[in-house]
C-alpha cells in the first residue's frame, strides 16, 4: 500500500518524503480540523456558506447547527445555532419548505456572529508521563446544560474537551434537574477523557466544579425515596462514575464556585465570534494556573459519599 499525503512538523522527516506523497495544501486537516504543522496549531474555522443559497429551509439550516467539532471547543459559539435549529422542530416547520421572512433575519443576525470564527490552538500541552489535574465544570440555563474538562499542568490550563445538550422539547425539567443533568454529563465527559490519557500522563486529581449547590448537596447526601426516579437515576449514575474512577486511583473532588469563575456558563448562553476568541473559555479561570495548593480558596469542596467509600477501599 502506498500511503500518500503524509505530513509532519519535523523538516528533516519533510526532506525524506517525495513531493508526489505530500498534500497538496500547505496546511491539511487532521480529523477535520486544519493542522498547522510549522507551529503545531490546530485551527478552527467556521464559513457559513448557507446565505448564499437561493432556498433556505430546515434542512440548509442544520448545515450550520452540525458543524465538524470533535472536541466541541466551539461550543459558544454553537450555541445559538443549535437553539434556533431546535425552535425549528419546535413550531413543527416543513423539512424543505423556505423559511418565513422573519425566521430568515433571525438567521442573517445568527450568522453574522458567527461566520469567519477562528481560533489556534496548541496541539502540545504536556510531556508524556507528567503528573496533571483534570478539572470539569458542569453548568446548565433555562436553554443548554455543558460540560468543559481543563489539562492542568505546573503553571499551565488548557481545554481539553467539552460535552453540550439541549432539553428534550417533549420533557418539562426544572433548572436544579438540569444541573443535576450536566453534572451527569461532567462525569461522563471526565470518565471519557481519563480513559483516553490515563496511559500517558498520571492523573493526581479529578475536580468537578458546578455553581449549584443544591445539586451538589444533593450527591453527597444519603439518597431518599421522596426524590423522584429521574434525580436517584442521575445521582446513581454520578455515583457510579465515581467509585469505578476510584478503582483505577483516581481522587475525585466536587465543588461549588461563582457562577462568574465557570466557564460551562457561557456554553448554555452562547458567545458570539468576538467574544470568544479571547474568553476564559479557552483556558479557564485563572486561579489554574496556579499552584494547586492555592485553589482551596476559590471553591468550596464538597464531598461525596461514594468519593469516601472509594478512599476507604
């Protein structure tokens, strides 16, 4: 087999590859994403090309709500995107019939705040075997629950990856319910990520952090049978999550924090291009650059009964 359009950062590997098997773009794309191998950034970019199509309909739209993001790092940034697309099924509108005229200028205004983002992003964040904390903050509004899982290193945050959901349009769920539903999430997402790097770095901590603390009192109490099955299944699934993290050594720690200090927060309310090219999103607050030991003061620890029964095994 003859492998073609190989690429890597290393001039001398470059010199030692025929200029037949090279890509013919000057910067390929990895996963989908646009590599810039002579400094090792990931690009993101999002073009919105739906405007210029003579026809917009329900099905054009969800070009722009299903754009290619594995990592979900433009979260934001879909935000808006994806609750106009869910408002659409919402009033039940035609698959392929052209959208009234008010719906198209809410679609205009949504794209205009959109369209031409970029962003680079490191590709290196950490030397292999480092000692690193994973930190997940869970969030949720009246319209999205969100999850962002930080690599935090020596002096160093970097997002990592991230996890969104919008409410069912059939269920009526309350916003302690749906934070209780991201944090759900921020375990998923945390238990996802610990399988994916725990063989080349050593994870030393897993903090989940969340701005409500009814939820969080609501995981570290004793279960009781007045809550409902949809909070005991999701309390049950946290729980879970946390004793079998436990039996691979890995700490967990929930906290509460300010609503101001969680990135997840602007992931359920949306950013437009602007904003977030220089939020907090990308890096987090700021108290994780600091030395680990400093972070007592900016959240309130909070732990639960699994996090005591797994120390105990």
């Amino acid at each position: 087999m003859n492998l073609r359009e190989s690429v890597s950062d290393e001039d001398q590997v470059m010199e030692r590859i025929a200029e037949e098997d090279r890509p013919a773009e000057e910067n390929p794309k990895v996963l989908g994403v646009k590599w810039y191998s002579s400094e090792d950034k990931d690009k993101l970019e999002i073009t919105c090309e739906m405007v210029k199509q003579p026809k917009i309909t329900k099905r054009t739209v969800t070009s722009i709500a299903s754009d290619y993001d594995l990592m979900g790092w433009m979260l934001p940034l879909m935000h808006k995107a994806k609750i106009y697309l869910q408002s659409l099924w919402r009033d039940e509108l035609v698959w392929d019939a052209p959208l009234p005229e008010d719906r198209k200028r809410v679609l205009e205004a949504l794209i205009k705040s959109m369209d031409g983002s970029q962003k680079k992003i490191l590709r290196f964040l950490v030397d292999k075997f480092s000692n690193v904390h994973l930190v997940t903050f869970a969030d949720a509004s009246s319209e999205a629950m969100a999850a962002c899982t930080y690599l935090c290193c020596s002096q160093s945050a970097d997002l990592l990856m991230t996890k969104g959901q919008l409410p069912s349009l059939q269920a009526k769920i309350t916003i302690p319910q749906m934070e209780l539903s991201a944090i759900t999430l921020a375990m998923r997402l945390t238990h996802s990520v610990v399988a994916q790097i725990a063989s080349v770095v050593s994870i030393t901590i897993l903090i989940i952090l969340s701005n409500s603390e009814i939820v969080l009192n609501l995981i570290r109490a004793n279960a009781r049978p007045s809550i409902g099955p949809f909070i005991e299944n999701r309390v049950h699934k946290i729980r879970n999550i946390v004793a079998h993290l436990g039996k691979k050594r890995s700490k967990v720690v929930f906290g509460h924090i300010p609503s101001q200090n969680n990135p997840a927060d602007c992931a359920t309310r949306g950013l437009d291009k602007t904003l977030l090219s220089d939020h907090f999103w990308w890096k987090g607050p700021e108290f994780l650059t600091r030395q680990i030991e400093t972070w007592k003061d900016e959240y309130t620890s909070i732990t639960s009964e699994s996090s005591q029964d797994s120390e105990e095994e």
